[in-house]
C-alpha cells in the first residue's frame, strides 16, 4: 500500500473516532454490530474456527474415491492397497459389504488441489471402524 493510501485510511478512521456528537450513544453504536461499510472495517469478535489436523489412513482394498458417500454416485477415482492417504473427517452413508465386512461409515479422503476431495468406504482402510480417522464429518 502507498503511503498516501495509509495516510488517507488512518485519516478517515481518526476522523470516524473523533466525529463531534458521538458521545457515549455513538460509542456504544460503534461497538455494536452493524451493517453497510463501517461493519467491514471493524474487527471481527468470534474467534477463528478450529483446526482440523488430517489423520494418514492406510488402505488394504482398492476401493472407489466417490463424490457422495454411497456407490451410486460419481466415481472420482480410487485408492489402492498398501498407500497411505490423508483423511478428514468420517461420516455415516449406504451401507456397504466388502471381503466380509459390513459398515456404513465412510471416510472423506482429501485429494490435491484442484481434485475433489472424495468419500471411501472405511471398509477399505486398516484400523478401526473408521479407519483410524477419529473426526466425524
């Protein structure tokens, strides 16, 4: 930012903090929460959301990476077995029966940007019944 445009930004603040009438209603006004450009310009007062770490699932079946989690839906592409994959979160869908087992938990696989990121069944990943990803979606 030029130092012209910072001069004028604290300027213009100065002059909305300094505004003859404000008194004790205008401060009050001022800390409420309020619409149009002022809002913009005030700091925000929630804090930020959490962070949400991935957890590495490991894959022991090659299953569909699916847009949804259930089997009718679109096939983004697939995991093999033996890769490790980084997993979000996990989420209840259809459920599925594979080599034995029956869930219908699935687990959102997060793929490289610009790829969508994709639901597999937690069938198809070592661990527990979620996969070892103990976040729910």
């Amino acid at each position: 930012m030029h130092k012209t445009a910072k001069t004028a930004v604290a300027t213009l603040g100065a002059a909305m903090l300094l505004s003859p009438g404000l008194g004790t209603a205008g401060a009050q006004a001022a800390e409420a929460p309020s619409s149009g450009p002022a809002a913009a310009l005030e700091p925000a007062t929630s804090a930020a959301p959490p962070v949400v770490r991935n957890t590495q699932a490991h894959a022991w079946l090659r299953v569909n990476v699916r847009a949804s989690p259930n089997t009718s839906s679109e096939i983004l592409s697939f995991i093999s077995p033996g890769y490790t994959y980084s997993a979000i979160c996990w989420t209840y869908g259809q459920t599925v029966s594979l080599e034995g087992y029956t869930s219908s938990k699935w687990v959102l696989i997060d793929r490289p940007w610009p790829k969508r990121n994709g639901y597999v069944t937690a069938i198809a990943l070592s661990g527990d019944s979620t996969g070892g990803v103990s976040e729910r979606c």
